[in-house]
C-alpha cells in the first residue's frame, strides 16, 4: 500500500494566484479545481501525469475520457510533428481529412456520411440543428439527468435537483445555465432513462413536435449504466413512427466497440454525435449518419437547411492525430482494454465487498464509476447523491489522489491502451484503503 503523498504546493499556489487575476475561478474548465487550488500538470507519458511538483500518478481520468492511447503516443507523436512542419490550419482543403472521414466511415455501417467540428458539445449541437432541419420541427427530447455538452437545448435537466425535477411521470424541464430562455426549456421533453413505459407516454404527448431524441447508450452522469435493449429498441420504434430521428451522443462512448456503443444493439440511430478520443488528443467533434439526413448541411444543394462550417473543422493536425489514434485502437486492442475494464470492475467489487461498505460498481466498455450506495443506482433520480454519500466520496476521491490515482470527479474512471493489469491492481489496493476510511467514519457514527 502507498503512502500519502506529501505535496509541496507552493509552486501550484502560486499559479493559481497569478489565474485567479485573468480568468473567472482562475481556469476556464471547471473540472480541474482542487481545494485549496487546482494543481498543474508537467508532462503526461503514457498512463502516467507528473505534476509541477514531482508528483507522479495513475491517470484514470484520461482527460475526461478523451485519450484512449495515454498520454504523448509516440505514433501520435510523430505524425503531429510532421504535418506541424507543413502547418497547422489552412484556407484549402486538405487530404487527410478525407483520409480520417473514410476510416471512420469504414468503422460503422450506420455512416454513410460524415462531419468534423471541434468539440461534442458542437457535435451534439449539430446533430439537434441538423434533426431539426431534417424534420422541420423544434422540440428535441432527452433524457433526465444526461450530459451532453453546453449548448442550451442540450444541457437541459443535467443538473436537476430534488426540489425542482417534477413528478417521474413527466420530469421537469430545467435549466442549468442562469438566464435560459423559457422558451429553450419548453422545447426541450425530459423522458426517465431505462423505462420505456413511461417514456413513451411522455413521447406521445408530442408525437408531431418532436424532431429527434437524444440518448447516450451508457451515459455517466446518469449512473454509467447501459441502456436496456427494450429501452433503445422502444424509442427506435417510436422515432420510426412518429417521422422524428434517434440520435445517439457517443461522444465518450465510442470507445466501446469498434463502431461505437451501438454495436451492443438491434437499431441504428439516424445520426451520431462523436468527440473526445477521436481526436488523438486535441480538440474535436463529429456527427455522422444516413446520407439523406446529413445532406441537410450539403452546401452545393439548392437550398440548403443546414448551412455548417467552422474555422478550425477539420483542421489537419486533429485530423492526423486523430486517424493514426483510431487506426491504432483496433478490434484487438478494443477487445483487450474492454477485457481490462471487466477486470477492473470485479476487482472494485471485491475491494467493496472486503471493506463491508454500502457502495458498487457500474459501467460498461473500458469505463467504470463507483457509487456510494449499496444498489447500481436504475436512474439519475437513484445515482443522485445524499450529502452523507457525497461527503464519502470526497474523502475516497482525495484518497486516491492524495496516494497516486487521477479519477474523473464523480469517481469515474476511463482505461487506456497503456495500462495494465498492474496498475488496475495499485488502483484496487488504494481503493480498498478508502473504503476502510469509510468504513471507520461509518462505524463511528453507529457509536456516536
């Protein structure tokens, strides 16, 4: 078992002194903020990050799940390198992104067309923009309590609270943002994950509004559990027969299979949003489909619905990145990292099991997410946190990084290519030390 890890944190303070005069929070991603202030990142090799101050740790994180290869690939590496010499972004088409367009395409027979932008919340934007054109109607469903990036429509519910989410027979509709338009909110209908029922029945009230529904097949912060087949197919079935599309966020769950999360199921989406890994590292986003449907943004057409562009979409060093990252992460190595996740996730359970404490693991691909709640949690109204369960997972979470382990905030996990099953098992031993912490916090309030 590790030590704690003593940190000197002058440097890192000092930093964040000089952040906190130009930037609001003093960063510009919310994610990174640590207390008493963020620490700074070095050099990141493989699965490994270095801070300023020396620190070495487990990256589980993995930049919020966007580098399936680790960190500075050398592959990555060298291919950046060499387009950086011919330059970074042009006026003028360039070759490689046909290169990458065709490879992705080739992954997933759903695609027969496709789009780069520069982020999922752009991907997941434009795939709303696009089902909108395609339909010529405005509402969008979604489901509660998923996360899909910042645009208005889309970030709908993510953030929902007891107080204000409504009755489970039709969920709120609520903001994240201060200052949402109203107007927003009532185009937006929040259907409950994994229940078709009721779903549908909620569907049904705007049967002839609907332009597309949005789902994400194992979405995070609704509880990292897959979507059931019934739920998938039964929401298939209404877009089918209603004349509204399926779109499908696998913005982070594209790493799953090696045509995405949707493998694992009977029906396509009309549209796909994509970002994070795909980019081998550097900014970016996509949205792929039926042809039909991604035509909306063909600007050669006579009309066109959707006109889509981007200063720095497609820009050539992503997309080199990105196709030497995809062509690395093959059948193969899908296979062995999915394998390695399986691995991990029994290991968590066991580590659970032996600390007596009421927590479980979900998850699904290379993906896992520890709860502090004895059940998986069914839906985001069951994986919302009491304010004892979120005091013990700050004390888990700083745990782990306090004795060398990155985790995505909500102790979420994503693996990459250079792990293996040495650092699943630091990872084990760490985790199983934080929950015999918790463990004596809990038998201490038993005595109290």
């Amino acid at each position: 078992m590790q030590q704690d890890i003593l940190i000197e944190q002058s440097s890192s303070a000092a930093l964040y002194q000089r952040a906190l005069k130009v930037m609001p929070g003093g960063c510009s991603r919310n994610t990174v903020l640590r207390k008493p202030h963020p620490l700074y990142a070095e050099r990141g090799k493989g699965c490994y990050v270095t801070d300023i101050e020396g620190v070495r740790r487990i990256d589980f994180a993995n930049n919020m799940a966007s580098l399936i290869h680790g960190h500075a690939h050398p592959e990555v590496v060298s291919a950046v390198t060499e387009q950086l010499k011919k330059g970074t972004a042009f006026t003028l088409a360039t070759e490689v992104e046909i290169d990458y367009a065709e490879h992705l395409c080739s992954r997933n027979p759903g695609f027969d067309k496709i789009r780069f932008m520069n982020s999922g919340t752009e991907a997941v934007m434009s795939c709303l923009k696009a089902a909108r054109a395609y339909t010529g109607r405005a509402k969008i469903a979604k489901v509660e309590g998923a996360y899909h990036g910042l645009y208005d429509y889309a970030e709908v519910s993510q953030t929902s609270k007891p107080a204000d989410w409504g009755d489970k027979e039709k969920p709120a509709s609520v903001a994240v943002a201060h200052g949402t338009p109203a107007s927003a909110l009532k185009d937006v209908v929040v259907i409950p994950f994994n229940d078709a029922e009721r779903a549908v029945a909620i569907l049904d009230q705007h049967a002839d509004e609907l332009a597309c529904v949005l789902i994400d097949l194992l979405p995070h912060r609704v509880g990292l559990l897959p979507a059931s087949q019934e739920f998938v197919q039964a929401l298939h079935q209404w877009t089918r027969d209603n004349g509204a599309l399926l779109v499908y966020d696998e913005v982070i769950t594209f790493r799953s299979a090696y045509g995405g999360a949707q493998e694992w199921y009977q029906v396509s989406p009309d549209l796909t949003a994509m970002g994070k890994m795909i980019g081998g590292g550097f900014p970016v986003g996509a949205l792929a489909g039926r042809a039909e449907v991604m035509d909306v943004m063909n600007p050669l057409a006579d009309k066109v619905l959707f006109p889509h562009s981007g200063t720095f979409s497609a820009n050539p060093i992503t997309m080199m990145a990105g196709l030497v990252t995809m062509e690395l992460f093959d059948q193969t190595a899908i296979l062995r990292l999915n394998q390695l996740a399986d691995y991990a996730r029994i290991q968590l359970a066991e580590a659970i099991r032996i600390s007596d404490i009421p927590a479980c693991v979900t998850g699904g691909g290379s993906m896992f997410r520890v709860h502090m709640k004895s059940e998986p949690p069914a839906n985001y109204r069951a994986a919302f946190q009491t304010p004892e369960e979120a005091t013990r997972l700050k004390l888990l979470l700083d745990h782990l990084f306090n004795n060398g382990i990155m985790m995505i905030n909500t102790c979420s996990g994503t693996l990459s290519t250079m792990m293996t099953e040495k650092e699943v098992d630091i990872l084990a031993d760490v985790m199983l030390a934080g929950f015999r912490k918790i463990k004596e916090l809990l038998t201490k309030d038993k005595t109290a």
